[in-house]
C-alpha cells in the first residue's frame, strides 16, 4: 500500500514538474520582447506603422506587441499604456510620443530598467533615446512647397493648414521657406485640430476669408482630406498637398483628383524601428538618427503605393 502511494506521489511529483515547466516556457513565449506604442489605434497611418512593425517581428524572429490607445487625446491615455507595459519588462520599448514634454519622466523609467527607448514618427528632446527613426520634417515641408509652388505662379497666395505639435510646426516652416523662394505668398496659417484632436471645419472658413487661394498644404492627409472635400463641394480647382501617404488620398491621385503630393514612410518606420531594436538589444551601435525618407506621390506611382498598402493592411 505504501509502495502504491510513493508511486502516485512520484506520478503527481512529474506531472507537476511537466506543468510548470510548460507554464514557465508558454510565459516566456507569451512575453513581449518588444513593445510598440502609437498613437492611436484607428487611424489608417498607424495602423500602416503596425503592419510594417508586425513584418519586422516575423522577419526578426522576435516576440513583438503593438499597443495604442483608442484616441490620440487625452495624451494620459498614452502614458497609463506605458507605465503598464514596462511591468511587462520588455528588451525594448519603441514609441510614437503623443506629448513628448508629459512623456519623457515615463520614458525614464525605461532607461532606468535599462530598456532601450527608441522613438518613431515622433523625435523628443531626450538625451536618454537609443534612436529617431522617422521623417526629416522640415524637409519635408520644403518638397510639399516646392511641389505646391510648381503647380501655381509668382504671386499666387496660399493657405497652411497645420497645428501646435512639432511635427506640424517643423513642416509648415519647411514649407514657408520654399513657398517664400518661389515667390508664393501665403495668406492665413490655421490649425486643422480642436484640443481633442477633432478635426476642425477650417477650409470653409478659409475660402469665405480669402476667396484668392490657389492652393494648400496641410500637414497631415486627415486635413488635407477634409480641405479636399470642401473644394471639391464648392467645385473649386485648388490643388492640396498632404503629408503621410494615405490610401484615400493616394487613391485621389490615381483617379487624377490630385495631381500629386509628398508622402512618408509609415510602413518602413514600423519595420526599421524594430529592426534596430533588435540590434539594440544584441548590444549593437546604431545611428542616433534614421529618416525613413519621402516620397513625391504622383499618377505614374500611385497605382504601385496604392495596391502595396492595400496588400499590406490586408494581410494584417
């Protein structure tokens, strides 16, 4: 009888050992190496950013998360997701800062855990970043008012349509200075976002104030849609430069609406911002800066951007 009791207890002993070895290894495949932090989770940009994120960690080999909040603001919703992913302990974070000036004290925390901070789309004033992959944006803003001023004459006046964040800011001053070079005055700079992040009804404004504009920037494609709209409505013939390389506005484009505009690289920022992570945790040097570049969308490429963010948001 004591003999059949050790044997059941050793049996249990086993199958104990078993579970929690399994328990530890599912844990451990479970856990995120890698954590992404955008944000937002329904706009069409960032969800371009996760595809390429999500193509990296396959790729890569990695065990990767993409986290964002609902909605962009308020910029708390953000920094709840990351004080909770650091309990997570990932070899590294890389985010896309909604307020750079609340966040950093967060981002610290990382570094303090010894956690590489890699920021995209978004650059911030910390010493403590392992990297920036993102858009050079003031030069940015110098191709979209160049390719502006390309479509119109010396003397013709303009509107930018932007906003308070730095990104905006470092744009719509890129733009100025090739709009001011080739001669093309710009009659009202207006903030396309209200202090919830809802798009404001800027473009009606615009055209009853200055009834003489022949074009617009605007500094990211939700604004510039909805400027489109609006002259489109109107019946207008205004061309309207974006920012981010949207399907819609791409699709614009092809139809021949648009004749052209400036888009980033949201995909390759999602892919090489968790490729060097990936050197980063190895221990690898990587470049403190990496532009993932612009391109000037026009009829000839648009086709070919087109059906490969329609490819890569479809396989998502």
């Amino acid at each position: 009888m004591r003999k059949r009791w050790r044997n059941i207890l050793f049996i249990c002993a086993v199958l104990c050992v078993v579970f929690i070895g399994y328990t530890v290894t599912f844990a451990k495949k479970d856990k995120p190496e890698i954590v992404v932090v955008l944000k937002e989770s329904d706009i069409q940009y960032w969800k371009i950013v996760k595809a390429g994120a999500e193509k990296a960690f396959k790729d890569f080999g990695v065990q990767g998360k993409v986290v964002a909040p609902e909605t962009t603001y308020p910029a708390e919703n953000q920094i709840r997701i990351l004080k909770n992913m650091l309990k997570e302990k990932p070899k590294a974070l890389i985010v896309a800062l909604t307020e750079p000036s609340i966040t950093v004290p967060v981002l610290k925390e990382y570094k303090k855990n010894n956690i590489p901070v890699l920021l995209v789309d978004t650059g911030a004033n910390w010493d403590g970043q392992t990297a920036f992959i993102g858009t050079d944006n003031p030069a940015l803003g110098r191709k979209a008012g160049e390719l502006l001023a390309s479509m119109l004459q010396p003397g013709d006046k303009v509107a930018l349509i932007g906003g308070e964040d730095s990104v905006f800011v470092e744009r719509s001053t890129g733009a100025k200075d090739a709009l001011g070079a080739a001669g093309i005055g710009i009659v009202s700079e207006q903030s396309g976002y209200n202090e919830i992040g809802d798009l404001k009804p800027v473009m009606e404004n615009l055209l009853q104030a200055h009834p003489e504009i022949k074009g617009v920037f605007a500094t990211d494609d939700r604004m510039a849609l909805d400027a489109l709209k609006v002259i489109e409505q109107k019946g207008l013939n205004i061309p309207v430069i974006g920012a981010d390389g949207i399907i819609k506005l791409i699709d614009y484009i092809k139809k021949g609406t648009l004749t052209s505009t400036v888009a980033q690289n949201p995909y390759d920022m999602g892919y090489i911002s968790v490729e060097n992570a990936v050197k980063a945790i190895k221990g690898e040097k990587i470049p403190k800066r990496i532009d993932s570049g612009v391109d000037i969308i026009t009829k000839d490429n648009a086709k070919e951007k087109l059906d490969f963010l329609e490819k890569v948001l479809k396989e998502r």
